[in-house]
C-alpha cells in the first residue's frame, strides 16, 4: 500500500514475526523509522527475527515516527544436524508480554 507524501500520519504495521531486513523494508514502505536498542548493528542484521515492538501495530503516529524494535536470534546454530526440530520459526515461536508495572507489590 502506497501513502501518498501529504498524509501526515500513517499507520505502524506489524513488525513482530519479521526478519530484520524484511522490517526495514516494510517501515521504510509505511513511512516510519526503525530503532532496535538492543542491536547496535541493527543496519547490517539481517536474519533476526522481530519479538516485540512499540508502539503497536495499527496505531497512528506522525510520518517518520521512530518505532522500536527488539530481536531474537535467527540462526539456533542447527545446522544439517538431524533431528530438526518442528515448529514456527525462531521470531514465530513467542512473542514477549507487555512489561507489567515495575511498582506493582509483589506477594
């Protein structure tokens, strides 16, 4: 879906299940910009998968808005060992809960 230049906000997609380089492409086509805190080569990743993001998807934010991202490791190191293991690939396997309030009491 192309936006046209004159809209001033866009909508963020969906980012979690992505790999890097499928993420930045799909921000860079929505009008919004990229930030991973916990990857400092963010620009040359590539097979990581993306486990959360803020803000949401579907939420409106201004064009050229930062949305953060986080990462899993792609690659397990499994390499041609057999048995693989079945299942979703790495970023599909979980996606991490919200943070709940860091002053909640605890009992």
């Amino acid at each position: 879906m192309r936006i046209t230049p004159k809209s001033f906000e866009v909508r963020v997609p969906r980012f979690v299940g992505l790999m890097a380089v499928d993420a930045r492409e799909a921000a860079e086509a929505s009008g919004v910009q990229l930030a991973a805190g916990d990857r400092a080569d963010f620009e040359l990743a590539v097979v990581d998968y993306v486990v959360r993001q803020y803000p949401p998807p579907g939420v409106e934010v201004p064009r050229g808005a930062v949305v953060t991202v986080w990462f899993e490791l792609g690659d397990e190191g499994g390499g041609v060992r057999e048995p693989r293991r079945g299942g979703p690939p790495p970023g599909l396997r979980r996606e991490l809960a919200e943070p709940g309030d860091p002053f909640a009491v605890r009992v």
